[in-house]
C-alpha cells in the first residue's frame, strides 16, 4: 500500500493519542530507515533510545530468531534457562545485588515504586501507608496513572483524576530543594539524570552526588530514571556515571530490548529487592525466555562492539560542532547534551520546533520535537563520522532557511 492510503486507515482506525510525523517507515538497518516508497532516512530518535543498538541489528535478531524457534514464554509459574543468564549478566555489567526484569519502562517505574514503599515499610519503619515519595518538575516517567500524579505536564494529567496520594514534587537540579522536602516519612528520590522528554535538560554539575549525599545522610532510596538515559546513550553505560554515583534503584527500559523486544526492569541490592515475597508483584511475560535472550544479546552487542565508547566520541562531535555552527543564529537559544542525546532548543518567539522536523524529514533526517519549543536528536550509537557531517549540514542549514521556505512532509 501507498504512504497515503496506510495514513487514511490509521487515523481512520487507530485512536489518535500520538501525532506522528506523516512518514511511513517500512524497513531499517543501523542507522538508516527506509519509507513504503523506498526513500532512505537517517533515523536520529531511535525511538526515544530503544533503538541504542541501531535497526535490525543482526546479532540481537538472531538472538530473536534462535529463541523463538525453541521456547518464547513460560510465565513466572515455571522457570526457564535464559532468565537466570540474564539476571546474572546485568548484575556483573551494572554492579548490582538482584535484578526485577518487567516489560515496559513504565512498568519497570511502578516496579520501583512499589518497591520503595514495600522498603519503607519494612526497613526504615515508616508508619503503614504514609511513605512520601520526592519527585520533580518536568519529569517522564510514563503514562500509568499513579506516574501521571507527579507529572506536572497537564497534558498528561488534564481528565485523569483522582489521583494517587503521597508524592512531592520539587525543582530539578535543586539539591537543597531536596534536602528541604525530606521528611521521617520520605522513602524514595525519583530523578531522571538528564530529563530527555523535558527537552534533554541536563542538571547542573555536581547535582547527583548531592543527590547521593542527601539520600544517604537522610535513609532514603536514591532512585534514577536511566531507561532513556541508561545504556550508552550519554557515552558512559549509565548518566550517573558521569559523576561516578550509584543510585540504590536503578530502572531500566527501551535500549535493554535493542529495539525489538521490550524488556525492562530494576536492579538494586539484595537487601532492597529482597523485601518481595512470591505474589506481592509481578507479570505474565516478565522475564520471558524470548525478552531475556534478546536483552542478553543487546547488552554484548553494546560492549562488545564498543557503542558506548562510539557515543562518547560522537556525541562529543556533534555538540560541539553544532555549538560552533550555530553560533549567533539568533532561532537558537540553546544547545544541551552528553553523548548522542542532543537538545537544541529555540526561542518562543520561533513558533516551535516542529516546522524544522517537518523540513529535516523532507530532506532525509527524522527527528521530533519536544516540549514544543526543542529539538531533540538521538541517533543510534553506531552513528560514524560520515553520517553525523551529514545530519550537521541538514540541520545548520534548515535551521538557517526563511519560514516560508521550510516543507512539511506530504
């Protein structure tokens, strides 16, 4: 079918609660997406960084293609031999005690969630359905509708109510906020690292090993939000890296499937996951034969193929050389980043940032806005040279070019 007739049954069909870009992918490879007309694009998402390892990478398709041939799910009631490998292999890679594999990122905040009130509860001796949970303005962390209580978008929260009691919400990259808002009935700290939905706002320097110092001081669980951030995408194997902390609760998601499967999860020390007992949580598929051979495979291709280093070096690249390009462009009043999740964001006055995406993909280059006013980029961490001199040019120059010439995608 043509691109225009698959858009007619979709909007005609699918309830409308994303607005896409009107390009219809068919296939990809790496870096490199292809539409139902066989247009090539170079895909600077990664669908909100699932897609770490690049499209179809053919390592983590085999490693699909191999389990399913022998055994896809079992449900938690039995057990198989790819989970255990799983659990053992993330712990050794991330330096944590346990691991609580999920399916969605979403799943795996709640996952986390209600780990940290189980905790509070049973160790640090909060009264039973008082713990407090801090959080902060500008989050993601998914759509559930206990997580869209401590959004402050409102509209993620606008006819969705009532809402789940116990959460607090601070400014980001405020530490002394944080000191402030703790009290004897606190459990948890919810933060994302870099705030990639928000428009990939990086905190301040320093910013989390206050966070680790206050959390330790005051016997509360110092949660972070890594499943957009986590697994390369900033250059280092995790963003907190960057200031050499260990949160108690790390949340995994997207990137941990290779952008094929969706595999999520927790890690955290033996003593905190330990507070689950069998039947207080769990999923159908979590932990599925299927998800952990795949997610096996994603964590090997990325070291082993030296994508995290990759991201270092090109993320670095393409920052400072879009600084340097767009310097006293007077659309741009920021750009912000680590590794390959770039934001470039543009003055109020510009009208929005989704007229530049709808150029960029008229010319090759998909990307999306965010929070209206940034363009975010974010392509896989295989990106070489090459590639990204070519997404610089095509950017530069529409971000240059007079508003009435800019194209949308038809």
């Amino acid at each position: 079918m043509d691109r225009t007739t698959l858009i007619d049954i979709e909007d005609r069909y699918g309830a409308h609660n994303y607005l896409p870009l009107d390009v219809v992918i068919e296939r990809g490879e790496g870096v490199w997406v292809y539409d139902v007309a066989g247009k090539r694009y170079l895909d600077c998402l990664s669908a909100y960084s699932a897609l770490n390892q690049g499209h179809c990478h053919r390592r983590v398709i085999q490693a699909l293609v191999d389990q399913a041939q022998k055994l896809t799910l079992t449900s938690r009631a039995f057990r198989n031999d790819q989970l255990p490998l799983l659990c053992k292999e993330i712990c050794k890679l991330a330096g944590y005690g346990m691991f609580l594999p999920m399916n969605t990122g979403a799943e795996a905040v709640e996952t986390a969630l209600k780990t940290a009130r189980r905790w509070a509860y049973e160790e640090k001796g909060v009264p039973d359905g008082q713990a407090e949970m801090i959080t902060c303005q500008n989050n993601f962390h998914g759509r559930t509708i206990t997580i869209i209580t401590f959004s402050t978008e409102p509209l993620y929260r606008d006819g969705f109510g009532p809402f789940t009691p116990g959460f607090v919400t601070i400014p980001y990259g405020d530490a002394g906020a944080l000191e402030r808002a703790i009290t004897p009935h606190t459990a948890a700290f919810l933060v994302e690292p870099i705030q990639g939905e928000a428009g990939v706002i990086v905190p301040p320097d320093g910013y989390l090993k206050q966070v680790r110092d206050i959390c330790t001081r005051h016997n509360v669980l110092f949660m972070a939000d890594e499943i957009q951030t986590g697994l390369g995408r900033t250059g280092k194997l995790f963003a907190c890296d960057h200031e050499n902390v260990r949160p108690d609760v790390m949340i995994l998601g997207k990137a941990l499937g290779g952008g094929i499967y969706p595999v999520s999860g927790v890690l955290a020390s033996k003593e905190i996951l330990g507070i689950f007992e069998p039947g207080m949580h769990g999923s159908t598929f979590s932990g599925n034969p299927l998800g952990a051979a795949v997610a096996r495979e994603s964590l090997r291709v990325l070291v082993e193929e030296g994508m995290i280093e990759n991201a270092a070096v090109m993320g670095g690249y393409f920052i400072g050389h879009l600084r340097e390009a767009l310097d006293g462009n007077e659309r741009v009043r920021d750009i912000r980043g680590k590794g390959l999740l770039v934001g470039v964001e543009l003055h109020v006055e510009v009208g929005g940032a989704r007229k530049f995406c709808e150029e960029l993909a008229v010319r090759g280059l998909l990307c999306k806005e965010t929070h209206k006013d940034v363009v975010r980029f974010a392509p896989p961490l295989m990106i070489d040279g090459e590639a990204t001199d070519w997404a610089m040019q095509q950017i530069v120059e529409v971000l240059d070019m007079p508003l009435s010439d800019l194209r949308t995608v038809s």
